[in-house]
C-alpha cells in the first residue's frame, strides 16, 4: 500500500515506483540546520537505494 506522500521525485529510491511512494510510512527529518526554513533544508530518512 502506497504512503499518503503525493509525489516522490527520487528515481533512485526503491521505494519510487512511478513517482508515488511505497513505504508503508516514511520519516522526514532536517537536513542538519537548526531551524527548517525551506524544504531544501528537509531529508527523507525513509530513503534506500534501488539495487
């Protein structure tokens, strides 16, 4: 069962398949900064490679 995530634009990920994610949940995380302005400071700790 796909997670409600809208859109996954990490073709690299293997949970992506067809730009939808299919974890059964994910875990988003900052990237490091103390305080998370933008999505850019943002990380998907979900995230495996595809073999």
């Amino acid at each position: 069962m796909p997670s409600s995530v809208s859109r996954c634009g990490i073709e690299e990920c293997h949970y992506n398949k067809n730009f939808e994610c299919n974890a059964e949940g994910i875990e988003v995380l900052s990237s490091g900064t103390k305080k998370v302005k933008k999505s850019a400071h943002t990380m998907c700790d979900t995230f495996i490679p595809k073999q």
